[in-house]
C-alpha cells in the first residue's frame, strides 16, 4: 500500500473528470499536492488494496449506508474526507434523498457547498458547522476564460461527428431519468433513499409523457431549411436506451435528429446555436455561455421536479411553440436573466477552482503526515474491447443488496462508459497545463471557433 496526498473519486466521467482534473492541476501547480483519481465503483477493491491517502474526495455523501462508503472510511480512519457534492440544484423530489442521513454525513465528511442555500440546507440537517466549506460551483465556471479554452471547438465537433458546421445546431440535452425506472427501481428509491412515492410517479409519467411527444414533434423537422437537434443523453441515460426508446414511441429519426453520446455536454453547449431542455441544469450552463434557451414542457410541470429558477427560462408548451423556436433564426438572447441568477447565486467567493484547490491543501496540512510522498500512479489501462465484461463482472460479484440498489444505476454498459485510466487523466491534465498557463505549455489545443 503506498502513501498519496489526495484521492479523488469519480462516479461519472462526463458530469467530474475534466473538473478533478483542474483541480489536480492547481494542487500540483500551487501548493505541490500530488492527486489520484479512480472510479468511485468499478475501482474500490484496487484502491482500498492499493493506497493509503491522506484526503480522499467523494462525488457524493448522504451517509455510510452502503457498500462504498462504508469500505472507504472503515479503510482509511485517519484520513481527511471530503464530499464534492455534485448534485446541489435540487428539486423538491431531491430534497429528502440529498438530505445527510447519519452522523458520518454530519461529522466526519467536510462538504464543498456550492451557495449559500446549499449551505444552510445542510446546517439545517444536522452537519457540522466546521465540516462545511463555501467555495462555489466549478463546473458553471467553465464558461469563463481561461477555462472555455480547454474544449473542443465547433469545427472539431463537426468533423468528428460529419455535421455541417453551416447548419443551426439545437442541443437538448435529455434529463428524462425517470422515463427509464422500472417500478422495482422506484420502490428502491423510496425504501432505500428516502424518496416520496407520490413524487416518485408524478416524475415518471411525466418524463415518460414528455419524451414521447419531443420525439414525436422533433421528427416533423425535414430537410435541410430546418435545423439540425442533437439530442444528448444524459450520463446515465446510454445511447441504446435512448434509440429504443425512440424507435418505441415514435419510429426511426430522420436526418434532422442526431443523438450523441460522445463527447461532454460542455462541449456541445459551447458550439450549439441553441439550447432546449427540460428541467436540467444544463439551461444554467447554457445561459452562461451565452446561448439561446427554452425549457421544453409539453407536459403540466409536476410539484415533485418544480425548482426556484425554471421560471427564470422562457417556456415551450405546445408543438407550435417547439417547432417555431427551432425554426426561428435569428433568435434573441433568451438566457440572461438565469445567468444573472446563476452567477450571483453560484459564484459567492470568487474562482471556484481556486477556492476548491485552497481549501484542499488545508485539510492537507491539517492531515497526519506520512512517511513519504505520493507518485502518480492511476493504475491499469483497461482495453475497449473487454471494458463491458469485465464492468460485468465486478457487478456479479457485489453483495446482492448492492447489485439491485438502483438497478437503474449497476448495469455494465452504463459503468462501462465511466472507465478510465492512466491515459484519460493524463490527456486532460496536459490539456490544463495548457488552457490555463498558454505561455508555457506545448500547444495542444484545438481552439474554440
């Protein structure tokens, strides 16, 4: 077992890693804190038996109630944890499942709070005083430079995926979770993580109720006067899933509809003309960067998904709304009131990469020292070709609780998708180098067009 400085670990790949990996790079480059990151799932075993950290980061903790948690801090009892909490936007489905639920949430995990509210919400619940750190929410700051020079640009995105970059882009990012539960799923949810059942079903019938008609009305976009959608599922959401449900509810896509899995929502925000969704947090992101927005509710809005700031985003109701905003060009700056919002609600200490980073290297030297540094080691590259078996598996061999805890959640090609390696960490660290000190890093990068 080897000493580390701090280890991160992931859950999704597109929703963290190019965040961790900021922050890697700004301990490493500001206070000389080496960094770790491994899978929160698929590595447990290899990481419990491989290092001995000083800080170890969660992407998320409500309690040590179940089989991660519970192995990480029985494992390493003299370590720092910190929770990175990635989901902070809660609905009012959200608010019992986000709630800490014992006294490991509440005592012994620092959590990193995006604003204010998410602050008091947690004090309100019982966590520590001390155990709770303001530093804002990093992933709305890619958006700003320096960091929006780190993706890739439009002409990259057009090439990769034979798009014509003259054409208007309409991103709709899916956030439709609960279209794709099955009843087992649900009752999970309410006897395992405290969910409401009667919020529970309102949110399926009308996630279920909702795609369908986007489907429906998105496949009379024809030709190539009218704009081209790109529908992008959510991290969980896999690209199967999504073509099935499609071909279910509405028949094959025509050449208007594209739905890719590849690259991060970021990016595709970033090089669309437009952005339509449901209630997902990807609109805040969109406002931010500037673009177009509309919230996508053929459907009455249930109580259980209702939060402060869809009224801050211009509403589609009807399928004459939908096809006109898609069609309309050019179309005014719908966004700037949520970025107003998102801005003085999300950004209340400044840069939060940095307040993140700062606040790392002081539970750093807070932290038992060790009898040597850390080197960088992010372990076994796993090949493509035998990535879902073996994803399969490590599943198998979870306690049969675990396995069937969210059954939406432990299914190999989803965690597939959220492998990663030595490579992976290394390609996005060197990116970082480069897209925050440009003067003195290898030119890399692709450019934002």
């Amino acid at each position: 077992m080897r000493n580390i400085d701090v280890l991160f670990l992931v859950e999704h790949i597109d929703r963290e890693l190019d965040v961790v990996t900021c922050v890697m790079q700004k301990l490493q480059s500001q206070f000389g804190i080496m960094a770790e990151a491994r899978n929160f799932y698929l590595d447990m075993a290899h990481t419990l038996r491989r290092y001995n950290p000083k800080i170890v980061v969660f992407p998320f903790f409500y309690g040590a109630d179940h089989l991660q948690p519970i192995a990480y801090l029985s494992q390493w009892p003299g370590a720092y944890f910190v929770n990175m909490a990635w989901e902070q936007i809660l609905a009012k489905l959200d608010l019992r499942m986000k709630a800490p639920r014992d006294d490991a949430a509440k005592t012994k995990v620092h959590h990193l709070c995006w604003s204010y509210q998410h602050k008091n919400f947690l004090a309100d619940h019982g966590v520590s005083p001390t155990h709770l750190e303001l530093v804002g929410n990093p992933a709305l700051k890619f958006y700003d430079s320096p960091y929006r020079s780190y993706f890739d640009s439009r002409d990259h995105l057009a090439r990769t995926h034979r798009i014509d970059p003259a054409r208007k882009w309409i991103l709709f990012p899916e956030n439709y979770l609960f279209a794709f539960l099955s009843n087992q799923s649900l009752r999970e949810l309410a006897e395992q993580q405290n969910a409401d059942p009667e919020f529970l079903e309102q949110a399926r019938l009308y996630c279920d109720r909702s795609l369908k008609k986007f489907f429906a009305w998105a496949s009379e976009l024809n030709g190539e006067q009218d704009p081209l959608l790109i529908v992008r599922p959510r991290p969980a959401t896999t690209l199967d899933q999504m073509r099935t449900f499609m071909l279910q509810s509405n028949g094959p896509s025509n050449e208007n509809l594209r739905i890719i899995k590849a690259q991060t929502a970021r990016e595709w925000i970033l090089a669309s003309d437009h952005v339509i969704s449901s209630y997902s947090t990807t609109l805040i992101e969109a406002a931010l960067a500037g673009k177009p927005i509309h919230r996508f509710s053929p459907e009455p809005f249930p109580t259980a998904l209702e939060s402060e700031w869809h009224s801050l985003v211009p509403l589609l109701k009807d399928r004459e709304s939908f096809l006109g905003a898609m069609r309309q060009t050019p179309i005014g700056p719908t966004g700037q009131p949520l970025a107003d919002w998102a801005r003085t609600r999300f950004f209340p200490v400044g840069d939060p990469f940095n307040a993140i980073a700062e606040a790392i290297a002081r539970y750093y030297t807070a932290a038992a020292p060790h009898n040597s540094r850390s080197v960088p080691d992010h372990g076994r590259l796993w090949p493509r070709r035998i990535a879902i078996e073996h994803v399969r598996k490590r599943i198998q061999r979870l306690p049969v609780l675990v396995r069937h805890n969210n059954g939406y959640s432990f299914t190999a090609p989803k965690r597939a998708a959220d492998i990663f390696g030595a490579d992976d960490v290394a390609k996005r660290l060197s990116r970082w180098r480069q897209a925050l000190n440009p003067s003195t890093s290898p030119k890399i990068m692709r450019g934002l067009s």
